[in-house]
C-alpha cells in the first residue's frame, strides 16, 4: 500500500473523464473545486464504475499523478454527502484505498487530558 505525506486530502466526488491526466485535472481542481492545485494536497477523482481513482499532486518540481485500478471490486464512493468536494484526512484515505466505505466507519473520539489523576 502506498503512503501519502501527512497533507489534506480532497475528493471529487462526481465523476471525472479518466481521459482526463494532469492538465486537465488540474484545472478542475482550479475550476470545479475553486482550490490551488500547486498547494501541499492530495486530490482524488474517481471514474464513473468506481473501479478506478486517479490521485494527483504538486511535489514541488512538477505534477504527479498516481492512478490504481481494481480488478474486480468498486471503491467504496461517498455518495450520501452533499458537498461536491470532501476533505479526508490520511486514515481515512487508506480506508477508501481499502474498499470501507468512510461515511459509516466512524473511530474513538481523541481525548485530551491536563493530568493523569
């Protein structure tokens, strides 16, 4: 499995032309998501069966653009959700990854404590 860099991760949840590579990715990202695609981010599009997601990324010298596709299962698209785009944090990336479907897998509340006592 790959590991990202602790950075945000965006989803595009409509679904995207897989002709589509990085132009024009990142100028969705500019235009349909309203964000910077030069930004320290993780931007994720899937294909219209679900069977394919195409990742793309600034590392500071030019785009790169990861792409996995499953040879028999569907990820797991957050179809429930209203915003067009949906931030993810790196846990829940990988549980996408995973085939989990993020919307239901809620995990412990963090809890922060002054003092052991």
């Amino acid at each position: 499995m790959m590991r990202w860099p602790d950075v945000p991760v965006y989803l595009h949840r409509q679904p995207v032309d897989f002709r589509k590579s990085i132009n024009g990715l990142s100028a969705l990202v500019e235009q349909a998501m309203g964000m910077s695609p030069f930004g320290p981010a993780l931007f994720v599009f899937g294909a219209r069966r679900r069977d394919k997601i195409k990742v793309l990324y600034w590392d500071q010298t030019g785009f790169c653009l990861w792409y996995k596709r499953l040879e028999k299962d569907r990820f797991q698209w957050p179809r429930t959700a209203t915003e067009e785009v949906i931030t993810l944090n790196a846990e829940q990336f990988d549980w996408l990854l995973r085939g989990l479907d993020i919307l239901k897998i809620t995990p412990h509340a963090a809890h922060e404590y002054g003092n052991a006592s």
